[in-house]
C-alpha cells in the first residue's frame, strides 16, 4: 500500500504543477477518496486520509470527497 500512496501522490503533485486543474481555480484540484476492502469486506485503507496530502498544502489546494 505504501508503493502506491507514494505513486498516487506522484501523479497528483505532477497534474498540479503541469495545469491539470479547473481553470476556475488554476491550483485547485478535487480528489474523490477511496476505500480498499479486504475479501471479507473489511475496511483495509483509506486514502487520502487526513494525514496524506499535506506537503501539497502550501502551494496548492487539494479538495477531498469524502464519504
């Protein structure tokens, strides 16, 4: 899990600062949150949580949907 935070935060951090955003907000982006399940259904991670993203904050703004 922790190889695919760091490849999921790559791609957000290089959509931001290549312009992949609204041009409403050029240095705004929405990210709906996820969830991963086990076989069982049992909640295995969540992201981002409240913890992930926060090196963007400074110079960006990253809106999360959460459930």
């Amino acid at each position: 899990m922790d190889v695919c935070k760091k490849c999921i935060d790559s791609l957000l951090y290089e959509m931001l600062i290549n312009g992949f955003t609204t041009k409403q907000q050029p240095n705004e982006l929405l990210v709906q949150q996820i969830k991963v399940i086990d076989i069982d259904g049992n909640l295995k991670n969540v992201y981002p949580s409240k913890v992930d993203l926060v090196d963007f904050e400074e110079n960006f703004s990253i809106n999360v949907v959460r459930e």
